[in-house]
C-alpha cells in the first residue's frame, strides 16, 4: 500500500488553438484532482456563453494568474492550459512556482482539430508565426 501524499505541482499545457490543451487538461484533473484553469474560463458571458473580447485579454490573463495563485497557496496542483505561444506568457506561472517550491512541467500539445472557439485560420497562422520553442535543457 502506498500512503505517501501527493506532491503540489504545477502544469502548463500548451500549444494552438484546437491543439488538444483543454481535453488533455480535463483528463489530467481526472485522474489527479488537480484544478483546471484557462482564460478562456473566464471569457463568457452572464449565460456561460464563451464571448472573446480582445480588450479584456489583459484583465482575463491577470485574473487566471490570480487564480492559479490563490489554489496554489492552497495547496492544491494545477494545471494551466494556455496558448502560451511566447515564453514570457508563462513566466508569471514559472516565477509564481519558484517562489513557492513547487515543482513545474510544460506539455505542448500538438495535435490539429477544430478549435472548440472557432477561432479564424488567420488568428491562429499568426500564433504560429510568433511561437517560441521551449529551450533545449
């Protein structure tokens, strides 16, 4: 029998949209219990209708990094499903996990199915444009 606790961490899920970063991350919390955040959790409206308003992405950003850090001072894992196509988009989580001893892992999911958003051909082909590779360790 195994009763060592389980140990806090953090995950960053990311890649573009209709990649697979939401499905991954729902199946992870499954199995784990960990708490899924995104931002696009927070862009909806009174009806639960997802409504992306461009001008709120900076509140939205600040709002799932807010979260991410009130569940992890609680001590619960989270996993983080973000497009994250630049690096310094995911070094508030990285910093956030430093600063409290928490160990981090990013996935990039890769995959190309349809994004559950709807986002245009032209916005996505722009987050290829601007991607950054994870450094090599």
């Amino acid at each position: 029998m195994n009763d060592a606790v389980p140990t806090q961490s953090l995950l960053l899920i990311r890649g573009l949209p209709g990649s697979g970063k939401s499905t991954l991350a729902k199946k992870l919390c499954q199995k784990d219990a960990a708490i899924h955040l995104e931002t696009d959790m927070f862009m909806t409206d009174s009806k639960g209708r997802y409504q992306f308003n461009p001008k709120k992405l900076p509140a939205i950003h600040a709002r799932c990094e807010q979260e991410t850090r009130t569940h992890l001072d609680a001590g619960n894992s989270v996993i983080v499903s973000n497009t994250f196509s630049q690096i310094w988009e995911m070094q508030p989580y990285l910093d956030m996990a430093r600063e409290a001893d928490i160990p981090v892992q990013i996935i990039e999911c890769q995959g190309q199915f349809k994004s559950i958003h709807d986002v245009p051909a032209r916005s996505i082909e722009n987050m290829r444009n601007r991607w950054e590779n994870l450094p090599q360790r």
